[in-house]
C-alpha cells in the first residue's frame, strides 16, 4: 500500500466519463431551441456549474423567455436522452479502478452533476461500488470553482492523505482551496495516472 495517499477521488464528467463532446451537442441542442448561437468558448465556462447555474445563467444572459422550472426540466431530458446512450467511460478507467481497489485505496467520487443523473450510469455501468464515497452536485449551494464540495467530501473522510483528480480549470481550483493535492488529468491515459499515484 502506498502511504503517500489514502484516498483517490475522481471528477466525473472529462475525467472517469467522456462526456464533454455529448454534453457540447446537448448545450448546442438547447440553444438552438431557444434560437440562441452555442460557442465552444462559453461551453468551456459553464464546465463545472451544477445545471441549475447553467441554466439560471443561460436563461438570464439570453433573456429566454420560458420560466426556469421548465428550461430546467428541459436541459435535464436532453441530457437524460443521450448520457446512457452515448457517454462512455474514458479506455482503461475500469482497469485503473480495478487496480486500485486491488492496491488497497478508498476511492472517491465528486461531481457537479446531480445523483439522479449519475447514479443510473454507475449502476448501468457495474461501477458504483468501486466507490467508497461519492458527493453529488445536490450536495452544495456553490459550485466549482468554489470548494464547498471538496470541503464536505473531506468533512466526511476526516483524513488528509488525498490525491484529487480533476480535468477542469474550475474543478482544480476548487480542489486546491480545499486544501487537496490535485491533478490535471485531461487527456491523460490510465497508465499515466497510475505513474502519478504509484
């Protein structure tokens, strides 16, 4: 067992999932319904917000008529329309793991996203019980880049032996203010993070 880090805890979106090409055509999806212009620019941006910010955000900037509640619901369909389908886990994540549960660490999730989006894709997947500790964008009234999900993630392990690993600026940010050690992961291969723990 490495006693560098107890724990490894994982972003979803970008980092265990690839997911960040779908989500762009679903926030492409909902500005073209709303006959509003998408940029990859803003997309970047809103990476990281729960969907409640993005769409409060979305709704205020483009002065969308519709009532929150209903874009909410909206945004929310689209995503559930395409996540299970097409959203797939990033090549050798479920080796990496494997590999360390089979090394003895606790591995964690943290993630903006709602439970009631991410859930049924750990299940449907058979990778939920990798996790030991999982916090949800439900969880916090302020998103990334703010700490307050690290902050509870680490209220509720009570141990400072962490390694983060994040794929977003704003996701880094708010690991780092929380007081964990994290890691860049974007685009990196599964090997490469082992090197990084191991």
């Amino acid at each position: 067992m490495n006693n560098r880090y107890e724990w490894v805890v994982f972003d979803f979106d970008g980092t265990l999932v690839d997911s960040l090409n779908v989500m762009f055509d679903v926030y492409c999806g909902f500005m073209r319904s709303h006959n509003n212009r998408a940029t990859r620019e803003e997309f970047e941006k809103l990476n990281g917000p729960t969907l409640d910010e993005i769409v409060f955000y979305l709704k205020s900037k483009y002065k969308i008529i519709d009532n929150y509640d209903k874009l909410l619901s909206q945004y929310e369909k689209m995503i559930k329309a395409t996540y299970m389908k097409d959203v797939k886990l990033f090549e050798g994540r479920k080796s990496l793991l494997d590999f360390l549960k089979n090394k003895g660490f606790k591995i964690g999730l943290v993630t903006s996203t709602k439970k009631k989006l991410v859930e049924p894709y750990l299940k449907d997947h058979e990778i939920k019980s990798y996790f030991d500790l999982i916090v949800y964008g439900d969880e916090v009234k302020q998103s990334k880049p703010n700490p307050e999900i690290y902050k509870i993630f680490s209220s509720k392990i009570k141990n400072t032996k962490v390694i983060v690993f994040e794929d977003s600026q704003k996701g880094i940010q708010s690991a780092r203010k929380a007081g964990l050690k994290v890691c860049n992961v974007k685009n990196k291969k599964s090997i490469e993070i082992i090197k990084l723990i191991d």
